[in-house]
C-alpha cells in the first residue's frame, strides 16, 4: 500500500520546537493535497482527528512530541477497527522536545527535513501498547514507565545520563539519588513472575527511547509483535562495582539488580499505587496489565536521503 499523497497534518501548536517549524506550517497551508487542522483553532486534539476523518483523510500525520504522537496513534487505531473497509495510515512530525517514537524510527528531528523523509518513507505494520490500568483501557504508541522515572532526571549531569541511561536510578550512582523511593509489588511476564518484590524503576518498551532520547531499550522494535521489559530492582550500592562492561555497548545487561525479558504481556500488582507515565500521560495504579498489539496499524518508516 504506497503512502496516500492527501495527508492531514495535525498540529500541536504548543509543541516544544514548533517555533523552528513555520516554514514547514507555511508549506502546508500552500499545498493542496495537505489539511492542516491546528490546535490554535481553540479545537481539542481529538476533535480535529475527527474532523479529519470526517473530511476522508486516511493518512494522519502528528506534527508535536511524543503526547501528540500517541494520541493520534490511538485515535488512527481505533477508526481503523471501527471502520475496516479502509486502510488508515499514521506517521510522525517530530516537533516535541522529546520525540521518543520518532527516534525509533529513525526519523531526522530538524522539521523539514522530517518532512522530507516522511515523503520518502514507506508503510510498516507498526505494533502498539495496551494498557489496562486500574479498570480503564486505553493504548500507548511508545512506553510505559513506573517508579522513579524522572523524579531526579533534571538534577543528573549529561554525563552520567550517558554512561548509566536507565540504570542512573541504581542507589549509589551519585549522591542526588540515594534517597529514591522504594515500590513493592509482583510484575509478571506472560503469566510468569519475575523474582523481587521491591523495586526503583520499571520500563515497558515498544520503541527503544525514554525521557528525550535516553535509550532504555536497545534490542526494542514496535514491529515484532513483543514488548521489551526493563526492572530495576532496590538493592545496596556496593552490588553495582558488578555491573558489566557489556551494558555499555547497548548489550542487555547481566545483574542481581536488572531483570530484562521480552514477551506478549506484562502485569504489575501493587498495594499501594505506582507513579507511571505512559507516552508523557502521568498517572498512579496498584493494577496495570500492559499487552502487545501485534500490527495495530501502518505507520510511516521515514527515509533519510
């Protein structure tokens, strides 16, 4: 199926770059075969997908960061099972200050040159994230996080974010972090629970990033049909002078302290709630139940010149 040549352009028009992007909104307003449906028209994001459809566009583009990503992802799958006759397709502007997704596809982060990569690019069947939390169902394009995520982020050195990515949540990496909390619970993967009941962090991976291009998952691909789990669990400092040299060159990492595995689900049962994010959406649940979607819908692969 190529890429239809109509195409709406749903822009968040309070993304993080969009500044650098007017160009690129100035191209779009002179071009024909593009509807641009803005959110300075006071319309909520769901509504201008809507109209979109309703105008009979098959191919949405979020133009934002990874929230606009995953809202118009969710909103492309459901149309697509609710109206199945038609092929729908979804791609990505990256013009957050993220752009997690979109660095797993490999797509350029300068906005036009996106969009030229985007206009390249070909169709891939692109897995998606279900989530059930507490009750309440909805899906995820890229991540789930639960724990510590971000709590101490802003107060690492570049530095050590690029020598410890996840693992900067391991007590004892600097002093900012030695006070991070602790979340009992039991995470299953595939039915099978992991060994730990005390933990610091928790990722749930579709794609490879977290946190503004943080590689959390190396080995993480929306397009094999399995979902990469990345657990962190509490333990004392003196465990880390064990921590193999292997997890520096993007290899899965062999610890007391790291549970890695990959499957179809994972669930997470907690007395007390846990702070998640799931796409940059906060939230707390003590139940999540996390599935994946094997080949949810067709996503747009950009093509680098």
């Amino acid at each position: 199926m190529p890429i239809p040549t109509r195409k709406a352009v749903l822009w968040n028009a309070h993304a993080g770059s969009i500044a650098h992007a007017r160009e690129l909104e100035q191209l779009f307003r002179d071009n024909p075969e593009i509807g641009l449906y803005s959110t300075a028209s006071g319309r909520t994001l769901d509504q201008l997908v809507e109209q979109a459809f309703a105008d009979g566009f098959q191919c949405l583009i979020a133009a934002g960061g990874d929230g606009t990503a995953s809202t118009v992802a969710g909103r492309v799958y459901a149309h697509q099972k609710s109206d199945p006759q038609f092929e729908f397709s979804f791609g990505i502007l990256p013009l957050g200050s993220g752009n997690d997704f979109a660095r797993t596809l490999n797509s350029p982060l300068e906005s036009m040159a996106a969009w030229k990569a985007i206009e390249r690019g070909g169709l891939i069947d692109c897995d998606l994230l279900q989530l059930e939390v507490d009750g309440q169902s909805r899906v995820a394009l890229n991540m789930l996080t639960a724990g510590n995520t971000g709590k101490y982020l802003e107060n690492l050195t570049e530095e050590i974010k690029a020598r410890w990515g996840p693992l900067c949540y391991l007590r004892g990496v600097v002093d900012v972090v030695v006070n991070l909390q602790v979340y009992q619970g039991q995470i299953e993967v595939d039915g099978q629970k992991i060994a730990g009941e005390s933990w610091l962090n928790l990722f749930v991976a579709n794609g490879k990033y977290s946190g503004g291009g943080q590689e959390v998952a190396a080995n993480a691909t929306p397009f094999d049909g399995t979902l990469n789990l990345l657990a962190i669990a509490d333990g004392p400092p003196t465990e880390l002078v064990s921590l193999p040299a292997s997890y520096f060159r993007g290899e899965v990492p062999e610890h007391p302290l790291i549970h890695t595995s990959r499957g179809k689900s994972v669930t997470i049962t907690s007395q007390e709630p846990w702070p998640c994010t799931a796409d940059g959406e906060s939230f707390k649940a003590s139940l999540i139940h996390i599935r994946i979607i094997e080949r949810a819908l067709k996503v747009i692969q950009p093509q680098s010149q």
